[in-house]
C-alpha cells in the first residue's frame, strides 16, 4: 500500500511524468501491448484501439484491497485504506499533469456487482468485437 501511495505522489511530479514518456511509449510494439494504468489511455497511448475503464466505488475498492492484504497477513485497517484511497484519487484528479480522467473513447465498466471473470468476459467481447478476432 505505501508503494502505491508514493508512486501516485510522485506521479504528480511533471518532470518524473515528462521523463519517462517516451520510455513508456516504446514499449507499444508489434504485435501489441496491454498497459495498465490511470493515464494509459489518456496521455501514454490516447491512440488505442481498445480503452478499458474500471472504476467502482471507494468502499468497493477499499474491500477488495482490504481482502487481498489480509491475505497476505499485511495488519490493515479498513477506515484507513478508504481513507488513503480517497486522498489517491483527489490527488490523482487534481495534478496538474496527466490528470485521472476517463479517456475518450473508453468503455467504462462499472465493477462494484461484477466477478473478474464477468469483467474478464465484458473486455474480451470489447477486443473481439474491435479487433474481429476471438481471444
């Protein structure tokens, strides 16, 4: 949690963001590339032919990070992670560089009642139906 906390801070440093740019453009090669991130598809790669937006509510959120740190036996707090996830987002919407927004042309999957194999099966049908294959 604390290197997810540092790494949204640090993010919201423009010469970190301006440096490592086309580092992380040149990773878009042939055949292609999955990224994941809060800005992949608004600043990193706004050309994509497929934009895949999750977002669900804090409490949400703050649960499943809740459950997969006490899986690992980390001493967590549910008050705190909701907390912390709240002050990474008014972060992550307010830097002035690479802002957390939803990206054009995103599809936006709303995740709250959903099983990753549902949202698995919404992204697969979003890639086949772009790409007319049948991944």
């Amino acid at each position: 949690e604390e290197v997810a906390k540092t790494a949204s801070k640090v993010s919201s440093i423009p010469k970190v963001r301006e440096s490592i740019l086309n580092i992380q453009r040149a990773f878009n090669k042939e055949p292609g590339l999955i990224a994941e991130g809060r800005d992949m598809g608004s600043v990193i790669f706004p050309e994509a032919g497929v934009k895949i937006f999750l977002t669900a509510s804090i409490e949400t959120r703050a649960q499943r990070r809740f459950k997969q740190l006490k899986d690992r036996t980390f001493n967590v707090s549910l008050p705190a992670l909701i907390k912390d996830l709240d002050a990474r987002d008014k972060r992550d919407k307010s830097r002035k560089s690479s802002p957390l927004i939803i990206p054009e042309g995103a599809l936006v999957i709303e995740t709250d009642d959903l099983s990753i194999i549902q949202v698995k099966n919404i992204v697969k049908d979003k890639v086949n139906k772009t790409y007319g294959t049948n991944i």
